[in-house]
C-alpha cells in the first residue's frame, strides 16, 4: 500500500495552550482526524533531544543513549548532536524499505541526534543555517524549517520529521504563559493549518497520516529563586559526580549513588531522586525552581514530570487512521511509543535493535 507519514513537531508546545483561541487548526484537527484525549507524554528528562531520539527510534532514553541535551559516554560527556541515538529509526526503515525520507529542523542539533544524515534529504544543510536565515534565540525562524519541509514535500518525500523550534525558544524567554509565548503559539497553529491544506489538497491524500505533536511542555521558572546548585553540594560532600543540568531537572552519574542521593535529596527545592540507568540518578525540581549553575535560568524551564503532558493529533485520509484513532483513545502515547503506533497505522515495516519500554518514568 502508498505512504506517507508526516510528524511534525512543535516544540515545547504545552497542552495546556491548545485552546480554540490559542491554536484553533489544532482544535479543528482533533476533530477533523484523532488525537489523545490527554495529550501524549514526554520521556523524562522531558527535554528536546531525548525526546527527539524517542521519536525517531521508539526506545526510552536508557535503550537510545540520549539521556538529556548532553549524555553520558565513556569519555564523559557529550554533546547529545555528536553521539546520535542508538537502533533503528523510523526513518532508517523508511529507507530500506525503499521510500524517500527527508528531516527539516529549526534546531540544527537534532540532526545528529536522531541520525538525520542518513536520510534522502535534510535541513539545515550539513547541519548549518545558510546564511541570512533569520533566527529566534540562535535557532531557525520557524518560517525556514517550514519552507523546507513543503519543498521536501514537492520533491515527493514519503517519511518526513519536521521540528519547529521558536514555539520553545520564546516559551524560554518569556515564560510559557506569557503574550509573548501565545503569540507564538499561535503563529506556529497557523502553520499547522497550512500544511493540512496542502497535503489535503494533494494527490496523495489518501495515502497520508500527518502528525502533530510536541516533545514537551513548559512551567514557568521562579528567578528570583536561586538555582539548585548540585555540582556545589557534591564537591562540598567530597563526592565526585559528573552532572548534566537539564532546566527543572538533573542527571548525575558517580559511583557514590547512594551518598549522592542522599545529597541531592537534601538540597532545597529539590522534589525528589530516582533511578535513572546503571550509575545514573534523576533529580528533578519543585514547581518553580531549576538546575542552572553553568548558565543563567530562563523564565521558562522544562525537564521535570510537570513538564511531560504533550500535543497528540492526526489527520489524513490513509484507512490506517482509524486504528491510530483508537490506539490513543486507549491511553497517552508517549514519545517512544507514538512512532510505532504510527509506523503501525502507515504498514511501515521497523524492527528496532535498540529495543525499548513503555513506561514515560524513571524507576520507582
């Protein structure tokens, strides 16, 4: 049977917001197609790249190796953009199956995260804005990224990923709940509706599930609250720890885990320490604090529990719908398992070496 799967994803995109003022081709689309009744879940750190990772491979973070932004490796830690998700990704079974894919970002980073170059096309190019690109907080303006993805789409791209980014970066500046945010909110809702027309009104309608959803969502950071100094407490302690900051939350990796814990638990604004992988604790925050000793808190932060409620819609006229349909009815899909449900309804063939959960948590 023909293909196509659209999963566009707009980043940072509270649930909250999909409103019939805020973003009314949302709220259309969960009438027009299916959607999860209460939203999907973020994988936790509910942070960009391992939430990206999830997305393209279907795996938890422990089975993709992209804990946070940055992760651990045996040479200490990395970019997450320089490391790329373990398995196969929806994308890598596109290809072999012989349809074209193609990946446009507004974060160039998530290219390598999630393996982008193996793809038939990919934007930005090389991982680099062409010059005069406009940008938000140093990532593509969203109508860059966009353009892109109808262009791939005009080339008779069959598996496409498109991430939109200032949805998140203005969320970061001015607080998810601010004028500013809805703005933005909105602006990228139009887009969405742009893209449904499109593909509504091309040949290949019939052939389509188009996705949308977001990887996140977003609180509001308290500054006149200090950050949460965990590198601070360990060194105090005398316990040596590598620590990766991830806004409302933390990962540490030492081999003390127990007096870390300990530690950590102690510090104030801390909610709670969970096991994250072998090595590794997942702290996260109160309502309102954050991690942030390297780099300055932004007013709106994410990483934490608080933070994992995300966008789920889906529209098209392929017959596969239906079954997606009631597969979200059946609960929230999270990050990780929302590409098979859609790799599922499309007949897209994908075994993933990586493996992976179902569970959107750390260990109790």
């Amino acid at each position: 049977m023909p293909l196509r799967l659209v999963l566009l994803v707009l980043d940072g995109f509270s649930l909250r917001h999909c409103t019939r003022e805020i973003a009314p081709n949302l709220v259309g689309l969960g009438k027009e197609g299916v959607h999860a009744p209460t939203g999907g879940r973020a994988v936790l750190p509910s942070s960009t790249y391992p939430n990206h990772a999830s997305l393209a491979t279907g795996a938890e973070p422990i089975h993709h190796g992209i804990y946070a932004n940055n992760t651990f490796t045996d040479a200490g830690i990395r970019p997450a953009r320089d490391i790329g998700a373990r398995g196969v990704t929806f994308l890598d079974a596109a290809r072999d199956a012989g349809l074209r894919t193609a990946v446009s970002v507004g974060d160039a980073n998530i290219l390598g995260v999630i393996g982008a170059y193996r793809c038939d096309a990919h934007w930005p190019p090389g991982g680099t804005l062409p010059p005069g690109t406009p940008t938000v907080r140093g990532y593509a303006a969203n109508a860059a990224p966009f353009r892109a993805l109808q262009d791939m789409l005009d080339d008779d791209a069959d598996v496409v990923l498109c991430q939109l980014d200032n949805t998140d970066g203005v969320s970061h500046e001015f607080g998810p709940d601010s004028a500013e945010a809805k703005q933005a909110y909105t602006a990228a809702d139009g887009l969405v509706g742009q893209l449904v027309d499109r593909l509504r009104g091309g040949a290949r309608w019939n052939d389509t599930i188009v996705a949308v959803v977001s990887d996140h969502g977003q609180i509001t950071a308290d500054l006149s609250l200090p950050p949460i100094d965990v590198p601070g407490a360990l060194a105090r302690a005398g316990i040596e720890a590598e620590v990766i900051e991830e806004g409302s939350s933390a990962l540490i990796r030492a081999v003390a885990i127990d007096r870390v814990r300990e530690a950590v638990s102690a510090l104030d604004g801390v909610a709670d320490v969970l096991p994250f992988a072998p090595g590794v604790l997942y702290a996260h925050a109160r309502p309102g604090r954050g991690f942030s000793t390297r780099k300055p808190l932004t007013r709106g932060i994410h990483g934490c529990p608080a933070t994992t409620e995300t966008l789920c819609f889906a529209a098209g006229g392929h017959p596969g719908l239906v079954t997606l349909g009631t597969a979200l009815v059946a609960g929230p899909p999270t990050c990780a398992t929302l590409p098979r449900l859609l790799a599922r309804a499309v007949g897209l063939p994908w075994a993933n070496r990586a493996g992976g959960g179902n569970s959107n948590s750390p260990s109790p």
